[in-house]
C-alpha cells in the first residue's frame, strides 16, 4: 500500500481486468521509478525529475567510461570490465528515448490489447487463459526484476567488501576502494567528500539502468503473453465452434473467427513493427555485453567482483532470453492457429462456401507471425546459437588453441545432456514414488472407498504409528520425503561427477589424439624431439588420471553392480505382473532410472576404454614412419605399443563396460520371462 500512492493517477487510465492477479504490476512499478506512465496518452511522462536527473546521471557518466576504457586499451581484463556496464546503460538510453520517440504507438497498441481483455472477462475458459499467460508474465517479470535488483546493489556494494577485506588486512580503505563504475573521474574520490560524491553520481546510474532496462524489456514481454494469449483464445473458440449445433457450423461463427485471427495477427504484427528496431539494437549490444561479461567471468578476480559479475551475466542473458522467448511464443501460437482449424471441424459435413473460407484462413494461418530484428527473427535458435558463439568466443580467448577447446566443450556438453536427461528422470521417479500411493487412494475413493483406508505407504515399512490418520498422514509424507530426497540427489550427485570424471578423461585422450596430428604436420612431417616428449608426457599423465579414477570408483563399481542387478530385477519383475496403473508408471519410470544408472557406469567405462586403444592408432596414422629419426622411432614404437593396452574401469574383479551392460539386461530380461511364465502356469493349475 505505501508504494501504491507513488504510481501515477492518470485521468484516462483504464480499469483493472476482473479475474486478473496482478496484472501488469511489475511494469508499473518499474516505469514509475523512471517518472514514466505507459497507459496514459495524456500524461505518458508524470515526473521529469525521476526521468530526468538519473538519465543525466548515467548520459554524463559515459564519456568517462568511454576515456577509461581507451586509457587502459592494452589492458583486456579493465577494458572488457569498463565495457560490460556501459553497453548496458546504452541500452537503458536506447530504450528510454526509443520509448519517448514512439510513446503514442506503444501505449495505443497497449490500450487496444487492454481493452480486448477486459471484454474476455464474460467467457471463464478464455479468462483462464488470459490469467495463465498473465500470471506467466507475472513471475518472469519479478524474477527478472529480483535478479536486477540484486545485480544493481552487488555493482554498488562489491568495491566496498573488497576495500573492507584489504582494510581488515592492515590496508587504508579509501587507498584500497575502487569506484563501482570504472571511469575517469573529475575529482579524487579518495576522500571521504569525494567517495559520497562518486556513490551519488554511480547510484543514479544503477538506478538508471535498473529500471530504464525493467521497464521497457517488461512491456514487452507483458505484450508477447497477451498477443499469445488471444491466439489461444481464437483456438478455444475454434474448438467451439465446431462442436456448434453438433458440427453443423454458421457462416456467422466462421466470419467471427476469421476476424479474431485478423485482429489478433494485425496485433502481432503492429507490436513487430514498433519493437523490431529495438530487438536489432538489443541484439547488437547484448552480444558484446554478454561476451565482455564472460570473459571477466572466465578470468577470475576478487570473490565479490565474481559473484557480481555471475549476477550481472545471468541478468544480461534473462534480458536476451526475455526477446528470444516472446518472438518463439507468438511464433508458436501464431503457428498453432493452422491446426485448430483443421481439427475442430467435420470437414465432410461442412458446406462448400464455408469450406472455402476455413481453407484461406488454414493456409493463411500456416504462415508464422514472427518477432523480427531487421534483417533476422528472434526466437529460441537465435538465443542457442549466439550462446555458443559467444562461449566458444570467450573460451578461444582464454584458452590458446580453438580446436582443443571445442573437443572438450563437445565431451561437457554431452555430460550435460546426459546428467540433465538423468536428473529430470530421477526427479520425476521421485514425484511419483510419493503421487502415486494418493492417486490410488483417490480412485478407490471415487469408487466409494474411505480415502485412508484404501491409502498405502509410498515406502513400504513397518511405521510406528496409524498413517490412516490426518495427522498420522502428514508425518508419514514428510518421513518418506526426505527418504526419496535423499535416494534423489545422492544418487544424482555422485553418479553425476562419475559422468563428468568419464567424459573429461575421454576428452583429454582426445585432445592428445588432435595433438598427435598436428605434431606429424610439424614442419613439413620433420617432428622434433621436444614435440614427440610433450606428446609422451601428456599420455602418460592422461594415463594416470585414468588410472587414479579407477582406483577410487571401483569399490563404487562393485557395489553398484551388486545392488542394480537385484534393483532391476525386482522392478522388472513388479512391472511384469502388473498392478495398478499408477504403480505401473512409477515401477516403469523407476527401472528406467535404475537402468539409466547402470548404463551410466557402463558407457563411461567404454569411453574410457575406446578412447585410450584409439591412441595407438593415432601414433601410427600421425606419423611419416620412414622420416622419423631411429631414436625418436623408437620412443614413437614404445609409446605405441603402450597406448594399445586399455585403461579399463573395474569393478574389483569384472570391467564395466557396454557388453556387461546388455550381458546383464539380457540376463535378467531372461530370468524374468521364465519366473513369469512359471507363475502364470501354477495359477492356471
């Protein structure tokens, strides 16, 4: 309530929607701490002061940023960490003076779309729908808006911590203080005069760039869910429609759904043309941004400086995030539209003229409404692939060779994949092992059953109290929960880093295997003696970290084999003879799981092992054997006929790779058949 009195009142404001939470809150708050109202056509700019004294705070800030950064030119490390805030206080300036120049097109588009959702509130379907896309607006926004806001008080307080862990270690604060912002500053800011001045002048930039990037980037995701809400509108009406009088259509019904689509795509359309400059200059800048933020990221320097630099990397790719989404959103629903029109209508029994006129409008509706920077479409490829630009960017320009690098971003990529996939199987095995005890509950309650009575433990034990109580039911949940809790993430961990050891010990062969190539090219096929030792040298410590790996895991190996050959068999053998549905799903999911942590152990192993024969092969292919000198012949022979030898991951007394992993499944797939077989049979005697 206190902050409500500092938003505008305008007098050509326009009603808050019924049935809508929230409904552009934080867009609000966000233009009002830049003195801006964007739903008012009268009053767009309700205070000049809040407008104007934070945007003169950052426009007089960046020609010194601009004078510092060239004064340290030869310095990349002051120079990328002048650049990373002004990019994005070029930004916040762009976006202010974009919105002021086309103020009248944004809040008219605005009004217009306001206006449509305030007459859904007669339909509850369609209501829900514009809630949904609302409340999805709603905590995009906040969150976006928390993590600025955390960035902006890092920016101001970082330099203070440092200056106080230097002071602490015998240090003068002032003499150890660094500004905030890196400029070149017209006073000493040293002094205890200057230090107020210089936190008052970069506190208005903060504030400046906060809210001038919140704001504009918060409209425009507000209109991206609304666009995309009333797509979802016409397909529900579409869905209507063609269950109208049992299938047999009006040429009234089509005609209104015709001109939804119309004014729905001349809404995305209108929206493309008023940002589409501004996704172009948001690209431009937030590529450079993100780029001089990783490499600082990447370098290392004070705690404070990193975690601040962490935050402010998030808080640029949320923003870049925000444009990709919205334009894949509208591109998506826009899409979708295509075929509703084809399912929700009997076209058999649809008349020859209507027919007509559902075709143009499915053909018409094949043809995306997308959100467009210039010359390109921002959607979520665009997001993928100017990441991994600017990664491999980043990383060429810490790391020397590009080509090492990328086989190695390859190996951590795949781990990636893999322990996502892995994570989110496991997660969910553990939201059914507690869900599906209470869907069976419910359903033997629908049939007349007491809900408790027919509710079983999600882990089966022997409790010491009656879970078939209310209060007996909340300890039980919460005790299994942190059982499941902790099977989830002990599990998840540790199989986790077993995965990433595997893939960086593959990548580091690989990266030899890449080393062996280029050392056979080396000066037309004349190798030297320190280029071959280097080659030797990095084998061998390659060798050894595989071989310390399997030192420490293959206890882990032994018992993981041991126990998932007993996990697996139980489970196959639950899911063989069948219960209830829901058990079903959570014994598949789970055996799922389970099998996915076998083949895990198993296909790392193989890697391991398929990674370190391949060398030998590399020695021989690499390597004009005729001109090799009969000294450096001999070490090349001797490293060959070592590399052919595999480094094996063991489970103390078996080698764990992917013929022990179909050796086992087949084994138990087998046993499980006969077992079932044999007790069908005794039943049916």
């Amino acid at each position: 309530m206190f902050f409500k009195q500092w938003l505008p009142k305008a007098g050509d404001a326009l009603p808050s929607p019924n049935g809508l939470s929230r409904h552009f809150t934080v867009q609000q708050y966000t233009f009002a701490a830049i003195g801006l109202d964007p739903k008012s056509l009268q009053r767009p700019i309700f205070n000049k002061i809040l407008a104007l004294v934070p945007m003169l705070g950052l426009l007089t800030l960046v020609i010194p940023m601009i004078g510092y950064a060239s004064l340290y030119k030869s310095d990349i490390l002051k120079v990328t960490d002048a650049l990373s805030p002004l990019w994005e206080g070029v930004l916040a300036l762009s976006k202010f003076f974009y919105f002021i120049w086309n103020r009248q097109k944004i809040i008219q588009l605005l009004r217009k779309i306001w206006i449509k959702n305030l007459k859904v509130n007669n339909n509850p379907e369609e209501l829900a729908i514009l809630a949904k896309e609302n409340h999805r607006d709603y905590l995009f926004s906040l969150t976006f808006c928390i993590n600025v806001m955390t960035t902006g008080a890092l920016a101001l307080t970082a330099p203070l911590m440092i200056a106080t862990f230097y002071a602490l270690k015998g240090e003068k604060f002032l003499k150890a203080l660094e500004p905030p912002i890196k400029a070149i500053y017209p006073f000493d800011f040293q002094t205890p005069s200057g230090l107020i001045m210089l936190y008052l002048w970069n506190s208005l930039f903060v504030h400046f760039i906060m809210f001038g990037n919140l704001s504009f980037d918060g409209i425009f995701f507000w209109f991206t869910c609304n666009i995309a809400a009333h797509f979802r509108i016409l397909r529900l009406r579409l869905t209507c429609a063609g269950q109208e009088n049992g299938g047999n259509i009006t040429k009234t019904t089509v005609n209104a759904c015709i001109n939804l689509h119309r004014q729905t795509v001349e809404l995305a359309e209108e929206f493309n043309k008023i940002f589409r400059i501004n996704v172009f200059i948001k690209f431009a800048i937030s590529c450079l941004q993100i780029a001089c933020l990783a490499f600082q990221l990447a370098r290392g320097k004070e705690k404070a400086d990193q975690i601040f630099h962490f935050s402010f990397l998030i808080s640029a790719s949320l923003q870049f995030f925000l444009y990709c989404y919205g334009g894949q959103k509208i591109k998506d629903e826009s899409l979708a539209v295509s075929n509703s029109v084809y399912e929700s209508f009997q076209w058999q029994n649809v008349e020859t003229t209507l027919r007509k006129s559902l075709l143009i409008f499915m053909i018409r509706s094949q043809k995306a409404c997308n959100l467009t920077g210039v010359f390109f479409t921002a959607d979520l490829p665009l997001f993928l692939w100017t990441r991994f630009v600017i990664s491999l960017f980043i990383y060429c320009a810490v790391n020397n060779n590009p080509e090492e690098l990328a086989i190695l971003a390859k190996e951590n990529h795949r781990d990636y994949l893999f322990s996502l996939t892995f994570c989110i199987n496991v997660m969910t095995t553990g939201a059914l092992a507690l869900t599906a005890p209470l869907m069976i509950a419910t359903f033997y309650a629908l049939k007349g059953e007491k809900f408790l009575k027919a509710l079983e433990p999600p882990i089966k034990a022997i409790y010491p109290f009656d879970f078939q109580t209310p209060s007996g039911l909340i300890m039980l949940y919460l005790w299994n929960s942190l059982f499941v809790h902790f099977i989830m993430f002990g599990n998840l961990s540790f199989d986790g880093i077993f995965f990433w050891f595997t893939c960086n010990i593959a990548a580091h062969f690989r990266i030899l295997r890449l080393r062996l190539t280029c050392a056979g090219q080396e000066n037309g096929g004349n190798i030297t003696k320190t280029t071959v030792n280097a080659c030797i040298n990095l084998h061998r410590q390659t060798v050894e970290l595989a071989e310390e790996f399997n030192k420490i895991f293959r206890i882990n190996v032994f018992i993981k084999f041991a126990i998932s050959c007993l996990q697996i068999a139980c489970l196959a053998f639950q899911l063989a003879r069948g219960k209830e549905k829901a058990d079903q799903i959570f014994h598949f999911s789970f055996l799922i799981s389970a099998s996915l942590q076998f083949f895990l152990y198993c296909y790392g192993g193989q890697k391991i092992k398929d990674e370190s024969l391949a060398v030998s092969n590399s020695v021989y292919e690499s390597f004009q054997w005729q001109n090799v000198e009969t000294t450096l012949r001999k070490s090349l022979l001797i490293f060959m006929i070592r590399s052919q030898k595999a480094c094996n991951l063991t489970g103390v007394f078996f080698t764990a790779d992917l013929p022990l992993f179909l050796w086992m499944a087949l084994k138990i797939d087998f046993e499980q058949q006969q077992r079932y077989i044999e007790s069908v049979a005794s039943g049916d005697d």
